[in-house]
C-alpha cells in the first residue's frame, strides 16, 4: 500500500547537498566538453582549411599543366599538313606522333578533330575502342574551339566511360587570319582517376562537385556522380543533354547539413551510402577558373575524443576537488562534533563533581556525627569497663575472701596449736624462773622464739594471699606457684592424710603471668580437690606439669567423687555451687577461667579414670628468662 505525499516533502540539507554537487560536476563537464570542443573544432577547422587548400592548388596545378599542350599541338606543320587533306594521306605518322606526345605528357588521350568534329587522328588509333571515325561535334570542347578559343570540358568519356577533363585548341591552316574559322581542333584528355587516388590515403573525405552539385570527383568511388541534393527535373534536362554525364543515374548521396557554422563551413553526415552515421567537419571552396567547388569533409572523431577526454579530465578534477572538500568539510564537522562532545563531558564531569561534592560533604556531617556518638559510645564502654574491671576485681577479691573462709579451720588449727604450745612453754618458763633453773627456763622460752617465727610465717602467708593484685604481668615459674599453693594448704594435708603425687617436669616451665592472680587460680582449684576428697578414706591428689612446644599444661587430679557430666557445664558459672551454704559462694571457678582467658590460655574440666576430677589449665610457654635473678624475684618460697 503507498501513501499519496499532498505536499512536496522538504529535502534535507544532506540531499541538497548531495544533488548540488552532482549538478556542479554535471555543469563543469559539459561546459568543459564544449570548450574542449569549440577548440578541437577549431583546430580541426584549421588542418582541413589547409588540407583543402594544398589539394585544390594540388587538383588545379594536375589539371593547368596540361592545357598549353592542345595549342602547341596545333601549331605543329604535321597536323596543319594532315588536316589540309586528309583523305589523301597516312594517318599513322601523326597518330604515331599523338601517341609519342600522350606518352610524354602521361596523359589520357590526345586527338585531332575536323571541322564536323570527326576524329581523324588519335593517339589511342591502335585500341578497339579508338576515337577515330568519332564524332564530337556536340562536345562543348569542340564548340568552343571552333569559335576560336581554347576550350575546355569535364564529363564522362563516350567511349571509356572514364571521368576526364578535357583541353582544346583551334586547329587554323592558315596562321595570318586569326579570325577566320578553325580547319579542325586538337584535344586532350587528362583522367581524374590518378588525382583521387592520391586523396584516398589523406584522413578526409574529398568531394568535388560542379555547379550543379553533381559530385564530379570524391576520394570515395562509390561517392563518384552522386549529387549533393537531389537534382530537379529540370537540371536532369540540362545535364542529359550536355551529355557530359552520360547515362549515369546521379542519385543523391545522401549528405546532409547538420549545423551550419558560416558560409563555407558545416557539420554534415550521410543519411545512407556507406558512410551513413558517421559525422564530419564539411569545408568548401570555390575553384573558379573551373566552376567548380572542392569539398573537405574531416571525421569528427579527434573532436568527439578531444571532447570526452576533457570531459572526463574536468570531472575526474572536479571529483578530486570535491573528494578534498567533502574530507575537509568532513574533518571540520569531527572536530567540532569532538569539541562538542568534550564540552558535554566537562560539564558532565563539573555536575558529577559537583554532586560528589555534596555527597561527601554530607557523608563528612553524618561521619562527624557518626564519629562523635562513637566516640561517646566509647567513652561510655571505657567507663563500663572500668566499672566492670573495678568489679570484677572486688568478685576476685570476694572469692579470696571465700577461700580465706575455707581455710579458717586450718588456720585456726595452725595458729592455735602453737599458741597453745607457748602458753605452755611460758607457764613452764615461768615456773624454772621461779625455781631459778634459769637455763631450763631459756630453753623453752627458745621454743616460744621459734613458735612465734612459724606462727609470724603462717600470718605472712595469709597476707600475701589476701593482698589486691595489679596488672603486673611477668615471667612466672610454675612449679614455684604450685609449691606457694601447696604450703598454703599443709596443715589440712596433713590433717586430712592426703598423699601428694608430683610430676615435674626436669627442665623449669615458664609462663607469662600475674602470679598473684595464678596462684589464686591454682589455690582455688587444690582447695576444691581437698574439699571434694574430704570424705575419702584415701584422698590422693595428682599435680603435674607437662611442658609442650608452644604451651604449658597444669593438671589437678583428685579421687574424689568427681563431677557429674551434667554439671560440667555450668561449675564455670558465677554462683553455680553445690556446696552448702556459707562453705562455697559458686565464684571460685568462673574468676578462675576468666583469670587464664586474661592471660591467653584456658581452663578445662573433666572427669578422671580414678573417678575423680580432673582440672587443666592450659598457658602459652615462655622461654627461660635471661636474667638469672627474675625467677627469684618472682619466687614465693
Ligand atoms: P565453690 O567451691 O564455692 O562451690 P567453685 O566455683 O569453686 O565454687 O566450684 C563450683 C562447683 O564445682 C562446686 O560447688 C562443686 O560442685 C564443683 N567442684 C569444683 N571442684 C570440684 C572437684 N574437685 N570435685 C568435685 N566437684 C567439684
């Protein structure tokens, strides 16, 4: 289906364009073909004016050579004679000597006319078709001569057939009367032909044509007695009865006039014959001395060639200028598409900077803000863990205190039973005094010194466990907390038969640590051993260290009733006993674990094949220290 257009649409720049230089390159090829035309046409004009001229000087100077011959022949005695009588004598001498004459001169024919205009002697008298017994009254040559003067005749030959231009001359006996009528005439014959074939090698045409336009000679045979227009009746009368075309049909050649520049010059080409379609430059000029007209006809083709190649020359230019505008034109419209786009980009990239600068100055008002409530928040969680640290430091110092609690039975064993001694040795100290064995009374007052040492030792001890411990983290010896640990618990070891297996390790394992804080940790767990044995009849409690690459284990195993595995996971927090009250405050092991997380390692439960308990703590190993004199000053001993 089309859709009708009602209006013209309007064409685009891009087509205007288009159709402009199209009709630019249209324009200068045709203009420049026309040039290039106008001047091959002219110089073509130029050759063929020049080569008409050379051939019509050459045609004229073929046929004037000729024309003194006829009066020569005249004067001669031995024509004269002849003529006088020539019934009564020879022809063959003056034949003979036409002929020798014809030979010399290399023309036709020549021969001797009488008065009626019958042919008495001719040069050609040895051929079939020879002119003697002719008549050629009715020639023009012949009229012409008889009325004195030299004549002269183209036509076709009666006998030959041959175009020939022929020359005359009055034959007079008697010489004084110039005036008087001609006895006889002389002709010549010269043929065309040897002229035409001359014309044939030129690259041209040419015609010549008389006044009736009948073309007489032509380079072409078969152009020969054709006519340049069709002849009118009245002409055909005129020239049959000249006779001097004899029978020939003159048929029209068939030439007609394309352009007509000036009176002599045309463009013509042949309707039919066999130069039909070819075009030619026509040049005319009249040969007066013979009424006749020489005609040149050049081909067109240097012309046309001229034409196209200049044409071809001009658009192959005009293509050319038009590519390098068309790539210029091109160039120009990138870079200003290019600079376009680059401007689109600066501002483009301008707004994204803009932009960004708003986000982040915004994200930089959120972050400030952000940062300040953190930093709050932190300050906040400083104070909590303060608080927290303060705390747990109070539970740590409770769970001592709860410990302390539990070895208020022994320590009161162990205080009271020395008391008890130095009251005795001083009651017996008073009573040698008095008994003045002064001697006696020192040696118990000596056992009192020594009481009060051990019993002086026994407070230190308990002061060092109950002190607050710092963060003071150094190389710890773990035998040497063990042994602190153990000697805090001796009386009730004693008191209670427990057997003590020690596995130490040959070589000294070392940790890094708060050994006020690891003892309290080993103290609770030794104190929970002897608590849960308390019922055995053979309470054994295992202690051992075992050093690894990296680690140090520290094992207390008892034989007590260990721990069922329901509770295993629960003893590690804070206030999960199962002691009664007032004997356990369910601290020990949770302050425990949180004690040996601080310092890297961990605190484990588990049951034993005893059956009792089994409590590991795990710490990170550290080398000897150098210094020999550290593990004294972290010693308890
Ligand atoms: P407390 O000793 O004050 O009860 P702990 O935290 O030290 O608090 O101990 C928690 C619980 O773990 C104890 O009540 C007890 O039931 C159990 N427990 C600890 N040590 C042992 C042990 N050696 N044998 C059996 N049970 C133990």
């Amino acid at each position: 289906m089309s859709i009708k257009r009602r209006f013209p649409v309007p064409l685009r720049p891009r087509t205007l364009l288009v159709l402009g230089v199209i009709a630019g390159l249209i324009l200068c090829m045709w203009q420049t073909s026309r040039l290039a035309r106008e001047q091959a046409l002219q110089t073509l004009r130029q050759d063929a004016e020049n080569e008409l001229r050379l051939s019509a000087a050459s045609l004229v100077g073929h046929l004037s050579r000729h024309d003194y011959l006829p009066e020569l022949l005249a004067s001669r005695e031995m024509v004269k004679r002849f003529l006088d009588d020539p019934a009564g004598q020879d022809s063959m001498p003056l034949n003979r000597l036409l002929d020798r004459f014809r030979a010399t001169a290399n023309v036709s024919d020549i021969y001797l006319l009488d008065h009626t205009g019958e042919t008495l002697a001719a040069s050609n008298w040895h051929r079939r078709d020879t002119f003697i017994g002719q008549n050629y009254g009715f020639r023009p040559y012949y009229r012409e001569a008889m009325a004195g003067k030299n004549g002269s005749f183209y036509g076709l030959g009666t006998q030959s057939q041959d175009r020939g231009y022929y020359f005359s001359a009055p034959v007079r006996l008697d010489d004084t009367a110039p005036n008087a009528r001609p006895d006889g005439v002389m002709v010549l014959k010269v043929l065309l032909d040897a002229v035409e074939t001359g014309w044939a090698e030129q690259d041209a045409e040419l015609l010549v044509t008389d006044h009736n336009g009948v073309i007489f000679m032509a380079s072409r045979p078969e152009l020969r007695l054709t006519t340049m227009a069709p002849l009118t009746q009245a002409q055909r009368q005129t020239i049959a009865a000249s006779r001097r075309y004899g029978d020939a049909p003159l048929p029209a050649s068939g030439l007609q006039e394309r352009q007509r520049h000036d009176n002599r010059t045309r463009l013509v080409d042949f309707a039919s014959g066999p130069l039909e379609g070819k075009r030619y430059l026509s040049l005319t000029r009249p040969m007066a001395d013979f009424d006749w007209h020489i005609q040149i006809l050049k081909p067109l083709t240097p012309v046309n060639q001229a034409q196209w190649l200049a044409a071809l020359l001009a658009g192959g230019l005009y293509g050319l200028v038009a590519l390098g505008a068309g790539i210029g034109w091109q160039r120009l419209r990138l870079r200003r598409e290019r600079e376009r786009f680059a401007e689109r980009e600066r501002r483009t990239l301008a707004q994204a900077r803009d932009e960004l600068e708003r986000h982040v100055e915004s994200r930089t008002r959120d972050l400030v803000a952000t940062n300040r409530q953190l930093s709050a928040e932190i300050e906040e969680r400083q104070r909590a863990e303060d608080n927290l640290r303060a705390t747990r430091d109070e539970l740590v110092q409770a769970a001592k205190l709860a410990v302390l609690g539990q070895l208020a039975a022994g320590i009161n064993h162990e205080l009271n039973q020395p008391l008890a001694a130095i009251r005795a040795y001083t009651e017996n100290a008073r009573a040698f005094i008095a008994r003045q064995r002064i001697e006696s009374a020192d040696a118990n007052l000596a056992q009192v010194l020594e009481l009060t040492e051990r019993m002086a030792e026994i407070s230190a001890q308990l002061r060092q466990f109950s002190r607050k411990s710092g963060d003071n983290l150094t190389a710890v010896s773990v035998a040497s907390c063990f042994a602190y640990a153990l000697r805090l618990f001796q009386s009730r070891i004693q008191e209670n038969q427990v057997t003590i297996a020690q596995h130490w390790p040959t070589q000294e394992a070392w940790v890094r640590a708060d050994p006020v804080r690891l003892e309290q940790v080993l103290v609770n767990l030794i104190g929970n051993a002897l608590q849960a044995m308390s019922e055995m009849p053979e309470p054994r409690l295992t202690l051992t260290i075992t050093i690894e690459v990296t680690c140090v284990h520290l094992d207390v195993i008892d034989n007590g009733p260990g721990i069922p595995e329901a509770h295993l996971t629960r003893i590690f927090e804070p206030f999960y006993t199962t002691k009664t009250m007032g004997s356990g405050l369910g601290l020990g092991l949770s302050i425990s674990r949180r004690i040996i997380e601080d310092l890297g390692g961990q605190l484990d439960a588990g049951g034993h094949d005893d059956g009792g308990a089994h409590f590991r703590v795990t710490l990170p190993r550290i080398a000897d220290p150098d210094d020999p004199a550290r593990p004294e000053e972290i010693s308890h001993a």
